[in-house]
C-alpha cells in the first residue's frame, strides 16, 4: 500500500475522530455559543466529509463523489427548512477551511507524504468545499424559493375568498396589490370554484385593492369575458376616487362593466 492508500485509509477508518478535533478548533475560533445539537450535527458531517475525501484522494479523476453532493444539498435544505439565513452558513466557511486544511496537511506529514501529495489532498480538499458549499447555496436558494411560491399560493388563496352572501350572488373581495401571478391565480383557479357553486351574480368588490395596472386589468376583463360566456353577470365595487383616476390615466376602459359605490349599493339595486 502506498502511502496515499494509506492516507486515504486512515482517513476514513478515523473519521469520526477527526471530525471531532475539527469541530473543536473551529468552536475555539467563534465568540459564541453553539448548541449542543449543532456541534454533534456538525462532528457528523465532518465525518461523511473525511470519508468522501478518502475515497477522492485514491481516484484519478477529480469528480466530486455524489455522495458529497446529495450530503451539501440536505445541508443547505435543512437549513432552509429550520428558516435559517445563508449568510450563516457561508460566514462560518472560511475559519472552517483554514482549520479544516491544517488538520488536513498535519495528518498528510505525520504519514509521510511527499510536498507534491500533500499539495494535492489539500487541492482535492479545496476543491470538494468549494464544490460542496456552492451544493448548499443552490440547495438553500431552491428550498426557499418553493417555501415562498408555497407561502404566494397560500396568501393568493386567502387573498382572493368566494364569499356568498344570498341564493346565486357572492361576493370576490380584492386585497392588496394585484399582479400577474395573483391574476392568473384568480383566473386558473377562482373562476373554476365560482362555475360550482352555481353563482349567478358575482361582485367583484376593489376596496382594498392598492393599485392596477393596464396588465392586470386584461386579467381581469378576461375574467369578466369568461364568467360573462357562463351566463354570470359580473358587477364592480369599491373602486375609490385614486383608483379611478389611477385606472383613466392607464386608459383602462371599465365602461362595460356594472359599478357600483359599495358592495351594499349593489345588493340593494338586485332588490
């Protein structure tokens, strides 16, 4: 066995060790407490790490194990998950490497490597963390985005309730600021909901609306075409003095739609 073989070797059978000195030095360098959780989450990574780099340093391409991939990205989803910040991850990335690699170069001499080997387990080393801690970036970017495009639904699905007051009539209150993603959302998955519940007169109420635009009242005419071809008539509400005058200077034409002041005044005109 040579002595990279051997290197390799003692590296993995002594992971879990090493991992441990690891953690500690790098705790000695932070002015703060960690919990006790985090420092055994922490020797357990380190240890799958020193086992992957024992098994790179004995091959011949520089591929990163796919291990090491699948294991960057559930660190960066875990933290995503416990609703931590990137930057806590990253701002702890380079006293982890200046220790990590001293470790590394230690064990390499004690074995008697060569200037050139252990100039290339350090390189190996290296490029794993670099490769690893931009896994746990994307990772971390792709968990979160998919929290927020969960928690946009959700605010949507609240945003937008079909509220039914009398035998065919409802009521859709408009909250908020109105773009794309919430017209589409209104479009895609509100009207389908008014066409079961058998609604005859749906009242678009805008009082709480915060602005619009020429984009979003497309939206919203298409709405008012389709449920119109349904045979449900569609009337407005609540659209204020400022929205008004926001709506002629887009040159919104809501001439063909019914309005009205209140939702109130609405109801009394059905009477």
């Amino acid at each position: 066995m040579n002595s990279i073989e051997t290197v390799a070797a003692y590296l993995i059978e002594n992971a879990e060790s090493l991992a441990g000195q690891i953690v500690d030095d790098i705790l000695s360098k932070f002015q703060f407490d960690v919990p006790k959780g985090e420092i055994e989450q922490a020797v357990t990574v380190y240890t799958e790490f020193i086992e992957y780099l024992g098994e790179a340093i004995t091959s011949e391409d520089e591929k990163v194990p796919k291990g090491l991939l699948e294991w960057s990205k559930k660190n960066g989803e875990r933290e995503a998950s416990l609703m931590g910040r990137i930057s806590s991850v990253i701002e702890r990335y380079p006293e982890t490497r200046l220790v990590f690699i001293k470790r590394m170069t230690a064990v390499t001499m004690e074995h008697g490597l060569a200037t050139g080997e252990v100039a290339m387990v350090n390189r190996r080393a290296n490029y794993m963390l670099d490769i690893s801690i931009t896994e746990t970036v994307r990772a971390f970017e792709r968990y979160t985005a998919n929290i927020i495009k969960e928690r946009q639904r959700e605010i949507n699905e609240l945003s937008a309730p079909i509220v039914p007051i009398q035998d065919g009539i409802a009521v859709l209150p408009l909250i908020g600021s109105i773009d794309s993603d919430r017209a589409d959302h209104l479009l895609n998955h509100v009207v389908p909901r008014i066409s079961e519940l058998k609604i005859e007169c749906l009242i678009m109420d805008f009082s709480g609306i915060v602005t619009i635009d020429t984009e979003v009242a497309s939206h919203l005419f298409a709405i008012h075409d389709i449920l119109g071809l349904l045979g449900i008539n569609i009337i407005a509400t609540g659209i204020r003095p400022d929205l008004a005058s926001r709506v002629v200077r887009e040159g919104i034409d809501f001439s063909t739609v019914q309005t009205f002041a209140t939702v109130k005044q609405a109801i009394e005109n059905m009477a």
